[in-house]
C-alpha cells in the first residue's frame, strides 16, 4: 500500500515540476555527476530527476543543502547530501529508509566520493539523447 502511494506521490511531483517549469525532470549529465542546488531545474542541472523532484514532496530542505555555499564547502555539503534517504522513494516492503555504503570508485566531477548513499527503489524513463 505505501509502495502504491509512493509512486502517487512521485507522479504527481513530476506532474508539478512539468507544470511549473514546462519540462519532465532531467536526467542529468550521467554517472560522474552529482546533484547542485545552484544549477536549477533545466539541461544546466546535473543531477537526476530524483532531485529535481524533491520540492515536489516537500523535501525542499534536502534539494538546498548546498545552496549558494563556495565550491569547498559545496563538495562537503553534497556529500552529505548524497546520503539524505528521503521515504518517498523507498517501498518500506523492500527495506527500510537509510543510507547504504557507497561501493563505486567511480570518481565523482563534482564531489568527493562519500562513504554513504541513499537510495531509490523507483526508476522513470530517461527518454533519448
């Protein structure tokens, strides 16, 4: 049941975020990047539809954790937030809302690589490139 109401949720965030900025939620610019905060909703942002959502949810807070901070502190302040497990997109079926160790070595382009990472049991279509 909650799983039902978490994808309700995710829809109708991606309904709001079509509405207010006339686009679906991006994809972002791949695996090597992460989320900022300072880079708005469009083809700039790149970070994935997740976060582009988050105001959506009333996760708001998360989504702005590295706002206007200077590179420095920024890279710190992703990190941390990489690791914020939001409930929307956990079906409570499958695990509970926490953050798990984060296993890539894959370097990050903007952001050091964190020790944890929350995670998402949902996915969206990414579409073409």
């Amino acid at each position: 049941m909650q799983c039902n109401n978490n994808l309700k949720q995710i829809g109708l965030a991606i309904q709001m975020h079509e509405s207010s900025h006339r686009h679906l939620p991006t994809g972002g610019w791949g695996n090597a990047w992460i989320v900022d905060p300072n880079y708005g909703f469009g083809q700039q942002q790149p970070g994935g539809w997740v976060f582009n959502v988050l105001p959506y949810i009333e996760q708001e807070n998360v989504r702005q954790q590295a706002n206007g901070l200077p590179l420095s502190s920024r890279r710190v302040a992703l990190q941390r937030m990489l690791s914020s497990a939001v409930s929307t997109f956990v079906c409570p079926s499958r695990r509970g809302v926490q953050s798990f160790p984060y296993l890539s070595q894959f370097p990050l382009r903007n952001s050091d690589l964190p020790e944890n990472a929350a995670k998402s049991d949902y996915a969206i279509n990414g579409g073409s490139l």
